[in-house]
C-alpha cells in the first residue's frame, strides 16, 4: 500500500512538467526589459490506479488534497521579438482524508520565447523537477517542452490569454484565465491548469510491477502579479524650437502671430505592427493630457517606419500607425479637429537601420504641439 501512495505522490510532482509565466503571459516586450513575476497556484494531483498489478491497489482514482504554494520568476527582453525567462514553483500538497503521502519538492524552469506578434508568442525550454516523497523515494524529472501562447483583449484593461505546450515524458499542458492592468507596467491574473503527464513505465517493480504505463492529471487554480520595469526605448532627441521672425507688417496690414512646433512624444511600436508598443501607454496618456490642457493648439502626429520593406507598404504601415494613435486619443475625448495626421513611411529616420536597436528607435509616431 505504500508502493501506491508513494507513486501518487510522484504523480504531484511529475504534473508539473510543462508551464510558463504564472502572472498573465505576455507576447511582446522591450529589449532590456524585465518582468519579476509573484504569486500561488493551488495543485491537486489525480491518478488511476487500475492498471496496478497488484489487487489491493486497484483502487481506481487516486487524489492529494490541494494547497497553496508560492512561485517566483523572472523574464528579460532580449530584444523586440525575443526573451528568456526563468520560474520557479514550489510543488507541495497535502495528503487526502488523513493518509500519510503528500509532496514536498520544487521546480526550476527556464524558457526562451519569441513573439510572433501583438497576439501570439512561442516558447520552448527545460524543466528541472525535483520528486522529494521522504525517505528513499527521492528523483529528479528533466523535460524538455514547447508551446504558444495566445492572448486578446476584451475591454479597455482587460484581457482574455490562453496557451499549451506539450513536452517528453508524454506530457501535456493547458491554461487558461483573465488578466487585468492596473498600470502599463503592473497587472494581475487569474486562471485554471490542467496538465497530464508521465509517471512510471510499464514493468516498474518500485513502483509495483505496472500493467502498463502509467499517467497522471493535475489541475487547479493559479492567480499571479506582473511587474515590469527597465529596457524602452531611446527617446529620439527632440530637436531645437525654430523659432521664425514674424515679417514686417505692411502698413495698414495686420500680420497673424506665428505659431511653432514643438516636441511632445514619440510613441513606438513593434516590427511590421501598427498597434504601439503595451508600455507606450504611458506616453499616448501624456499626449491627451497635453493636448485637454491646450485646447486651442493642434497637435501634428507624423507615422514613421524603420527601412525594412518597400516604399508603398512602409507608407501604408506608417499611415495606419498614426490613425491608431489618433484613434486611441479620439476615445479619451480630443477631437479629430485638434489633430492634422502626416505620414513620411522610412523617408525621416532618427537613427541608423543598420541595428535592431536603430530600428526600433525608427518605428514611431512623432507628436508635436503648434502652439
């Protein structure tokens, strides 16, 4: 009988082998970046046990009570399209009805992920799973794994994210749940996951001589909080005020003041994206705050591109980028009439396309004050 609740108890730790960052998955980043990620999950681990060899373990399924357990991690932004990512979950429950298995190990998790876009991030990496029942029945479970990820909005704030993986050990994964930002740079998550995966061979005499190989499920509640800071973008110097003398005034003939531009904002985005950046909210908020507290003034937004692609597409792209931004300032109440739209495609760089960060730096919105 303690052949079965030591292999139930495996069964906790093994369900652990696919996962990525607990707090709402991200599917796009700033190089530079980090993300520290804090909070719990809630596992409970199940097993069928009617391929046991043994009579008296054909007990059908097999529970652990749940508990609540903390996670950790960290994620870096390599660049705009790649990041690396590390986990850490400690995998403890609580034995069912007063019997005496229960689990008592931890995880380690590194990932790399790339962004396809704005919606969708892949990820493949390693997991190091530390199997600690008490006594002899120690082991160490290495995995390898791959996924996506998969994330849409649904209000302002409010996203819906969604992912699987599978991996060795014929492991699978899925996750879903809610995520809510409370700044550009803080959010919070809730959600479900339910993972299944492999816990022992066919034959294994320490475990009791299994009929077949045998898998467990595992699936309970996780909630986390994301904090991203660091990386951005270099802000394109802004140039100096030109400053125009007003003409002499022919007599009798009043001259109308002249009015100049000013720098305001540069707001920028993804490779081929004509949505900003998530942590370009910040500066899109600044724009209308500006922009209610001059309402007198219009405000030039000029689209931008890096070199990459043709002429025609980079103007295109260049025009929707500047529509989107004016779109976001129209639904915090600027009028349309307060904004003149420009777009110049990759015709006005402010820095060099030879680099990944040059690029980045050209891939904006400029915003300027006639004032």
């Amino acid at each position: 009988m303690m052949k079965k609740k030591s292999l139930v108890l495996a069964a906790v730790m093994a369900a652990c082998a696919t996962s990525f960052a607990f707090a709402t998955p991200q599917t796009q980043w700033n190089q530079g970046q980090w993300q520290l990620d804090l909070g719990a999950w809630n596992p409970k681990a199940s097993v069928d046990s009617s391929n046991w060899a043994k009579d008296e373990w054909k007990g059908g399924q097999e529970d652990t009570d749940s508990k609540w357990d903390f996670q950790g991690g960290l994620g870096y932004g390599l660049s705009d399209k790649w990041a690396l990512q590390y986990n850490y979950y400690g995998l403890k429950t609580k034995s069912d009805n007063n019997k005496s298995y229960k689990t008592d190990g931890d995880e380690h998790e590194v990932n790399l992920v790339y962004s396809i876009n704005k919606n969708f991030a892949a990820y493949a990496g390693w997991n190091r799973i530390k199997n600690d029942l008490g006594g002899d029945a120690n082991d160490t479970n290495n995995v390898a794994q791959i996924g996506l990820i998969a994330k849409a909005p649904l209000a302002k704030n409010l996203d819906f994210y969604a992912k699987g993986a599978v991996g060795t050990k014929k492991t699978t994964m899925w996750e879903a749940g809610l995520g809510y930002s409370i700044t550009p740079d803080l959010d919070i998550s809730a959600g479900y996951r339910y993972l299944n995966t492999k816990l022992a061979d066919e034959g294994d005499n320490t475990l009791g001589a299994l009929k077949d190989d045998a898998n467990i499920s595992y699936k309970g509640f996780i909630a986390g909080l994301s904090y991203r800071f660091g990386g951005g973008h270099k802000e394109a110097p802004a140039p100096e005020p030109v400053y125009t003398p007003e003409p002499t005034p022919a007599p009798v003939v009043e001259t109308p003041v002249q009015k100049n531009d000013y720098y305001v904002e540069s707001v920028h985005f993804g490779f081929d994206e004509d949505q900003p950046l998530p942590s370009e909210r910040a500066k899109m908020d600044h724009f209308v705050q500006v922009a209610k507290a001059n309402t007198n003034d219009t405000f030039k937004l000029v689209g931008n591109t890096d070199a990459k692609g043709s002429d025609a597409y980079n103007d295109d792209l260049s025009k929707r980028r500047v529509d989107n931004v004016a779109a976001y300032a129209e639904s915090q109440g600027i009028p349309a009439t307060q904004m003149q739209l420009d777009y110049k495609g990759k015709t006005d760089p402010v820095s060099t396309n030879d680099t990944d960060q040059g690029r980045a730096d050209n891939r904006r919105v400029d915003i300027w004050q006639n004032h």
